[in-house]
C-alpha cells in the first residue's frame, strides 16, 4: 500500500532555518518573527524602546546610556530583513560588528533565493543601462559604470531613483524617460505610471454614476482620459486588475 505524503505545516522561523510550532515577535519595534530560542538569544532589552507616535507606536530611546543596545538592535534588524527575504545564513553566523557574513564579504552564496533575486536585479539594471544608451547614442560601458551606482550586489540597498541622469522606475525597475511637466525625473515610467492610474480608478469607481457597469465607465474615461487608450493601457489593464481582485 502506497504511503501518502505528509506536508509540515509549521512556520519556519527565519532566524534559525527550523520548524517550530509558533513564531513571536521579535521586537515591539520590528516586524519580524523568531522562534522562542532565537529571540532568548537575540532579544533586545525592553529600555532600548520608548513610546512613540509613529506607525508602530514605538521607537528607540535616545539616551546616550542605550547607544550600544540601539546599535546592536539596529544591525540586527537590518540583517532580519534579508534572513526574511530568503538569505540562506543564519543568526548564528551574525555578528554584531559585521551582521551577517555575506553582508561583511558581499561575496554570492549558492542556492540562496536573496542573491539569486539581488542578482536578477542587478542583471535587470545592467541590461536596461546598456539599451538605453544603444538607444540614445551613448557609450554602453559609461551607462553601465553608472547604472553601478544602484549595484545592489555591492550596496544592498536601493539608493533613490530620481538621482541617475536616466531615472529607474521605483515599481518595474527599468529605465525610463517619463518626466514631469517641469522637466524633472518622474518616480514611475509611463506605462507604471499609466497603469497606477487604472488601479485608483478601480478601487474607487465609486466615484463614477454606475460603478458597477464596466463599459459605462471605460466610455466615460475614453472621454476624459483619452490618452490612456491611446498608449494601450485601457480597456485590458482595468479587466485585468479586476480579474486579480476576485
């Protein structure tokens, strides 16, 4: 008789790479859960935190006493954020000199799903900085040293967009010339930025006379958002966002 296969169900706690039967979280501060031993072991005293009237209610106390402990707890959150994001280390490995040893060497590990992604990033950046040069008759290897700028590989970190000559887009990662009507760099290209339109009008066809006759409403914004079928957003974008809400 064929044995069926068993499915582990239990959360597996980022910091440890273990199933355990609950996750806590780690910090009133922080987002991130850790099994009970790894928050024993990695915990940060309750006086580094203070009230706050942010969106967490919560921040860090600012007495010169709990400098160490804020910046204890500071490496440690940043390293939680790629354990959290696939990184194939553990807190074991952290240190709180140089938080987590590919975040020391920014050397690739194999098999981890956080390089793999930094390196399909990177990958995308490149490929982007060398058509847009093709395209605008420039050097490709001077768009490249550029576009290292945002080398998430070296930085791990995403600077802002709206610094490089030829402006990344903060939602699809390209480069982009869509600019503003005083010449400045937008944050989004045209089609994001044509297709975040969409998605407003989706949530809040409200606003419109019959929000729920589709066809009434792509009529009413050919009228007035003439532009948007022009570039070839609408009508297929608003079925599909719809679809994607069901």
């Amino acid at each position: 008789m064929r044995q069926l296969t068993l499915l582990d169900m239990r959360p597996v706690c980022p910091g440890c790479k273990t199933a355990v039967p609950v996750l806590g979280q780690w910090s009133p501060g922080d987002k991130s859960y850790l099994c009970k031993n790894c928050t024993l072991r990695h915990g940060v005293p309750i006086e580094v935190f203070a009230p706050s009237g942010n969106s967490v209610g919560v921040g860090l106390n600012a007495s010169r006493d709990y400098a160490p402990q804020r910046a204890r707890y500071q490496s440690l959150a940043e390293s939680l954020i790629q354990l959290r994001r696939g990184c194939v280390m553990t807190l074991d490995t952290w240190t709180e000199e140089h938080g987590l040893p590919c975040e020391k060497d920014r050397q690739l590990r194999h098999g981890c799903k956080r390089c793999l992604n930094l390196v399909k990033y990177d990958t995308r950046v490149k490929m982007a900085a060398v058509t847009w040069a093709l395209n605008n008759g420039t050097d490709p290897a001077l768009a490249v040293a550029h576009a290292n700028r945002y080398d998430v590989m070296m930085v791990r970190a995403t600077r802002p967009a709206f610094s490089l000559a030829f402006p990344l887009c903060h939602r699809c990662a390209q480069l982009h010339d869509h600019k503003s009507l005083s010449g400045d760099a937008r944050v989004y290209c045209q089609q994001c930025d044509d297709e975040l339109e969409v998605e407003a009008f989706v949530k809040n066809r409200g606003i419109f006379e019959n929000p729920d006759d589709d066809e009434a409403i792509l009529d009413k914004l050919f009228r007035l958002r003439h532009e948007l079928f022009e570039r070839g957003v609408l009508p297929d974008y608003w079925y599909q966002v719809k679809r994607r809400a069901i």
